[in-house]
C-alpha cells in the first residue's frame, strides 16, 4: 500500500487546518481578566458559585469579540450581551419544569434563525440568546436564587463589556489607522514576492486588507459627525491609494518588478500613516519603464486625495424593512425549520436520557446548526472532537478535585484558549469554551467523573442529531451550492471589465470603475471563503467545490488582466475597440449563463490584437477549466451532470 493511499482524505485535511491568522494576544489578555477575575473574588470572598455567574455572564462579550472600530465592536458585543440576558433570562424563569423550558426552548431556537438574517451582528447577538437559554434552563441547579442569579449575570456583562472596550479611552481610532496601514504593508509585500504562488497570496491579502479598511472606515463615518477631521483624512488616504492598488496589480500580472525605491517608498509610508506623522516624498525613478512610471504616479496621488462625502447611516425603518424583505426568502425559512427541529428533537431526547444537565445536548445542536455560520458537517465533526478533547481536559480538573485558586488558574487558561480558537479553528474554540463552561456549571461536581462522561456523551448525541436530520436528511443540504456564488461572482466581474475597459469621461465614470473593481475583487474573496467552507465536506457540495476550483483561480487571473490594460490605458495607450470589449464581456455572460443553467459554454468569438492578448488568454483559460479537459470527471460541468442523473434517475 503506497503512503497515498494512507494519506488522510482532502476534506479532513482542510477541516482540520488551523487559519494563518495572527494570535490576537489582547484579546488573550482580555478574555482571563473579564472570566476568571470574577472567580477570583467570589473565592476570596467565599461564595465562588456566585463568581462563577457573574463569570458566565461575562461570557458573551467574550465569544462575540471582533476586530473593528470601537463604535463598531460597542455595538456588537452590547446587542450579544442582551440578547444573551434576555436568553438567559428566559431559560432561568422556565428552568426545571420540562412542560415550560421546553416549548420556551424552541421558540427562541426559532427566533434565534430568524434574527440571524438581519446581519452579522444579528447573528451572533441571536445565537447568545440561544446559547445562554439553554443555559439558563440548567442554572437552577446550581442553588442560587432567580433574582440573584439574573443581578449577577447582569454584573458580569457589564464588567466584560468595560474591560473589551477599556483601550477606547487611549486608543479611540487605533483600529482604522491600522487598518489603513495594513493595506501599504500588503501592497509591499505583494510586489516584494519572488514567485507566482506568493505573489497570488499576497494578492488576496491586499484584497483582504481592502476591505477590512473600507468597512471600518465607512462603519466609523457613518456614526460620526462631518467634523471628524481623523476618519476623514484616512478615508480620503485609503481612496486615494485606487491608482497605486490598481498600478500595483497590473505589474504583478505583467510579471515585472518595481524599484527598490517604490518598494521601500512603501513601507515608510506605512509607518507614516500608523504613526499618524507628515506622509514622506515620493523618490524620483531614474527608470522610464510604463509600469513603474503608473506606480509612481499611483504614490503621488495618495497625498492628494479629494475628501469624500460622509455617509449616512440607513434610517431603521430601511434596516427593519430589509430584514423583513429577507424573512420570505426560502433559505431563511429552511434554515428556521432545520434548527427548529433538530432542537425539538434534542429536546425530547434530554429528556430521556438518565443524565442531570442534559441540556448539552440541546446546547450543542444550536451552536453546530446556527445558520451563516459555514458547513454543517464541518462544525458538527471540529464540535465533536473538540468536545472530545475539551471534556478530557476538564475531566483532569473535575475529576482529580481542583478547587479554588487552581479553578481561577485553569478558567483564565481556558479563557485565553477561547480567545485564541476563535480566529484559529472551530474545533480548538471547543476545546477550550467547554472545559470553560463546564467549571462554570459544574463546580459542584467536583470529584465526580459521571458528570464529565456525561458531558461528553450529551456532546456526542447533539452532533449525531446534527449529523443525522440536519445534513443527512435535511433536503438539499448536501447539493453542490458553489455554482451560484460563482455565477453572481461572474457577474460583477462582468461589470467590472464592461466599465473599465471602456473609455473614462469624467471622474464620477473613473470612481464608479473603481468601485468596480472592488465589488469584483470582494465578490472573488467572498468566493473563496464559501469555497473553504463547502470543501470539508465529503459530500457533492463538496467534490464540486474542487471541481470549480481551477474556475476561481483563473477568474481571478483574468480579472488581474483587465486591470492591468485599465493601467496601460490610463497612462496613454488608446482605449480597446468598443466592438472587442462587446465580445469580451458576451463571453463573460454566456460564462455566467452556462454555470447557473448547469451546462457547458457556448464557443464565443474573442477579440485579437496584442491590447487584449492578456484578458483574452485569461478568459479562455476560464473556458477551459469550466468545460474541463477532455470532459473527464475533473470537469465541473461534467460533475454536475453526472450528480443530476444519479439524483433523480
């Protein structure tokens, strides 16, 4: 047997790959001072049981945690904190009585789907309020009065909350200047890359980066007054670092290498927008090569943006008129119903088991099966075995009888942990969060090894009944999905290229290409994170992730051409021939077209000439690794049909 056949399958080995991330280490500092500081005193006062509420309550602030503006993270860890009360709440008032926390249990399930489509931080405010009702029907158990137990959970979310936002008071727009410096480091870097594999992932960082920048600059202005002279000039330096971005890239596609000096140029520039200090002098380039003569031209402009107009925030009227308009569509329903139902059946089944606090089980289901939260299957195996090993943990705490300090100790180990599995993998954020909760529900099963066994047998069950009526039987949930992202990416990139390479009379025509371009280049990364999420799974959905892989990476390398003839154009060449950029973008639609209708592309005719040579080759490598080579089983076009007729025939 040779070592490939021994080799561990590729969805396993993505589900089990750890991000690249860097480790958040003030978030690690963080999250011990808000859960274990209240244990801390409630054990050196004497009553640790009351500690660990007021460490529970502290909880949610610490799972929904992001980077971001201050105003951006105040907003979304105080809508997880009281959702996460109301939950708690709820869950506590209707605890140890079956005939109420039951049906009080699925109602909010339910609600919690319903939440989630109102955005991101709707989402992670509604899966608080589901996690800290499950929670909350068992905290009866501890024997601490209602009206205590809410007072302390109420403490412990304001102590979390002050001690996640307390760098405000020093470091009010640290995060936005960061975030703009990012996007020179990255520009750096991109052109510093040696090699083509290097220089495409420095490709998605500045994409990445983009983007990070953008939201938290344009989420910090709407909440501030036109006065704010900071988010202004750092907004007006990120727009104007477009011709650099796009001067950059088109270099990259071209395959040349910038000046030394550029290079260098950059990351003092960097250091100036972090330090927040005069912008240094763009240096004169004894080269007259075009490329490099279009980045040192990019460079200038960046000092010499126009200011940008504030943007109001959307009334709530629109937001709530949105969400409702979100609430018909079929996936949203589908989601509801899926979550709904497996939690009803969590449910039934805590009820049967001979286990005390065996709503793990119905804590496991919400948490794995929360909608927009990426692969079913994926979380339902990374929660498995890292509840595993998060149970084997606690256990040697529990179960060898640690007590008082060493409880402090190990909760502010776990803590860091949490802060550090949630950027890193799913399956490490479980590890550690469940030792965590278990010291916090649990401290009077010390000693007691039955409790940890059923900790990890209620863990086991709530992912077997995701597994099962969640993904296995759930409809549709392991159809290839991929497809349709690809063909909505295919449009903006349709867009994109239609506007660029047509001739630009005015500088609304210029900013509305270069908005394009960045709703194309997001669409792709957006892409690439579904593509990471589906590819876990050892289902259609994801053997057809792989099969459209070669199509992104192509499309991404086509829409580095358009932007490098954009480059060209700017800097003197003449505009392409409208009747070619027709062709070019017909192609690009009957690509879209094929993909959504499940079939393979028409031959359409491409332009010639050497202007277009690049976005030519580009688009019809992205013909190609559509149709597949030769049609063999590679072909996404080929797989899709094949799982048609095996599905209905």
């Amino acid at each position: 047997m040779s070592s490939r056949d021994l080799s561990a399958p590729n969805w396993l080995v993505h589900l089990l790959r750890s991000k690249p991330d860097p480790v958040p280490w003030t978030r690690a500092i963080r999250a011990p001072i808000a859960l274990a500081l209240p244990l801390a005193i409630g054990f050196a006062l004497g009553d640790i049981v009351l500690g660990a509420v007021v460490s529970t309550g502290a909880l949610p602030t610490v799972l929904s945690e992001a980077a971001g503006p201050y105003r951006y993270r105040a907003r979304r860890i105080t809508g997880a904190a009281v959702a996460a009360f109301a939950g708690y709440a709820a869950g506590l008032l209707s605890g140890g009585n079956p005939a109420v926390s039951v049906p009080v249990v699925i109602v909010v399930a339910a609600l919690s789907a319903l939440i989630s489509a109102a955005g991101s931080n709707a989402s992670i405010a509604a899966l608080q309020m589901f996690v800290f009702c499950v929670l909350g029907t068992g905290q009866h158990l501890l024997g601490v009065q209602v009206e205590i137990s809410l007072i302390c959970f109420v403490v412990g979310a304001v102590w979390g909350l002050g001690v996640a936002l307390f760098g405000w008071t020093v470091r009010a727009t640290s995060p936005e200047r960061s975030a703009v410096t990012q996007v020179f480091i990255e520009l750096a870097a991109m052109l510093s890359a040696e090699d083509e594999d290097t220089q495409r992932a420095a490709r998605h960082q500045l994409t990445s980066a983009l983007n990070t920048a953008y939201d938290r600059l344009l989420t910090a202005r709407s909440w501030l007054s036109g006065r704010d002279e900071t988010y202004r000039k750092l907004l007006t330096l990120l727009s104007a670092s477009t011709p650099a971005v796009e001067a950059s890239v088109a270099m990259v596609n071209a395959g040349e290498r910038p000046p030394r000096e550029l290079i260098d140029y950059l990351v003092r520039l960097a250091t100036a927008v972090r330090m927040d200090a005069e912008l240094p002098p763009v240096p004169e380039l004894e080269s007259d090569e075009p490329m490099a003569v279009a980045l040192r031209a990019g460079l200038v402009k960046i000092g010499k943006g126009k200011e940008r107009k504030r943007r109001e925030p959307d009334p709530l009227r629109k937001r709530l008129r949105e969400w409702l308009s979100s609430l018909a569509g079929p996936v949203t329903w589908s989601a509801t119903l899926r979550l709904t139902l497996c939690v009803a059946i969590a449910e039934v089944v805590s009820l049967l088991v001979p286990f005390e606090r065996s709503y793990w089980i119905t804590l496991t289901v919400g948490i794995v099966l929360k909608p927009d939260f990426g692969s079913v299957f994926g979380r339902a195996v990374l929660r498995g075995l890292g509840t595993v090993a998060g149970v084997s943990i606690g256990a040697a705490v529990l179960g060898l009888g640690a007590q008082g300090w060493w409880l402090v100790a190990f909760s502010a180990l776990f803590a860091a942990g949490v802060a550090i599995g949630k950027v890193r993998n799913y399956g490490l954020l479980a590890t550690f969060v469940t030792p965590l909760i278990i010291l916090q529900m649990d401290l009077s099963s010390h000693g007691d090894w039955s409790v940890v066994l059923a900790r990890l047998v209620d863990t086991v069950l709530g992912c077997a009944i995701v597994l099962l009526f969640g993904y296995l039987l759930w409809p549709g949930s392991m159809r290839p999905r991929v497809g349709g992202q690809l063909a909505d990416a295919l449009d903006k990139v349709t867009e994109y290229a239609s506007r660029a390479l047509r001739p630009v009379d005015s500088a609304d025509d210029r900013a509305e290409r270069s908005r394009g371009r960045r709703r194309a280049y997001r669409a792709l990364a957006d892409l690439r994170t579904t593509f990471q999420q589906v590819i876990v799974e050892p289902s259609a959905a994801g053997r057809q992730a792989v099969a459209w892989w070669p199509v992104i990476v192509e499309l991404e390398r086509f829409t580095d051409a358009v932007t490098e003839v954009v480059v060209t154009v700017e800097h003197g060449a003449p505009p392409p021939d409208p009747a070619a950029v027709e062709q070019i973008t017909a192609a690009l639609t009957e690509l879209a077209a094929a993909v959504r209708e499940q079939r393979e592309p028409a031959s359409m005719a491409m332009p010639g000439g050497d202007q277009l040579s690049g976005v030519v080759d580009g688009l019809t490598a992205v013909f190609d690794a559509v149709r597949g080579p030769d049609l063999t089983e590679r072909s996404p076009m080929r797989f899709v049909r094949r799982f048609l007729l095996d599905r209905w025939t």
